[in-house]
C-alpha cells in the first residue's frame, strides 16, 4: 500500500486517503452493514413503557410513531422521568452527546 493510501474498513479496497469519504459514501459493503439491525428489539421496560405512555407514544420532538426510544436528557441523573423523553431514532441520534441544557431547548422541555 502506498503512503497516501488507505483501507476501506468495510470492503478492505485501498484509495487515496483524499477519496476514501466519497468512496464510503457510496460502498456497498458500508450500505449493508448500515442496514443490518444492531441488535433485535426488546419489550420496553416499565420504566420505558410509563415514558412512553406520559409522551403520547410519539417522538417529543417531531411527532413520529415510528422507531422511538427513551432517551437520558442528563445522563448523570439516571432513570427518573422527569429525566427522560421519547424520541425517534432520528432525534435520539441528533441530541446524542449535547449538553443537557441544550437538548431540553431542542426538545421544547421545560
């Protein structure tokens, strides 16, 4: 491999380190991967089902019906409901990793 080359971590072809993002884009062994389920979905835990159920069944956010999970709004608090919100899978992904304050303006929280 040269120097400037990289490896595709998903069908192993060597690119220049410049086009590997563009390559990953479009790879078809990335495409799969993505669409492979990580795990199979659980039955929603109690504490889940009450969330669920306080937020309508649908994302706080968007109002989707479709993919929802609960989400920590502060992860240090735990598993208290004032602490926790329903969103889509979309939602979730977009909020992950912001600050607590941030997340509760981009859901409307109070």
């Amino acid at each position: 491999m040269i120097e400037d080359e990289v490896e595709c971590e998903y069908c192993g072809d060597s690119f220049d380190k410049r086009g590997l993002g563009a390559h990953q884009v479009h790879c078809d062994d990335a495409q799969e991967e993505e669409t492979q389920p990580d795990s199979i979905p659980s039955e929603p835990s109690d504490f889940e089902a009450k969330v669920r159920t306080r937020d309508d069944g649908q994302c706080a956010r968007c109002e989707s019906t479709q993919g929802l999970v609960v989400h920590d709004v502060d992860p240090d608090v735990g598993q208290e409901r004032a602490n926790a919100v329903t969103l889509c899978v979309a939602c979730d992904e977009e909020l992950s990793g912001l600050h607590p304050r941030t997340k509760r303006t981009k859901i409307g929280a109070q």
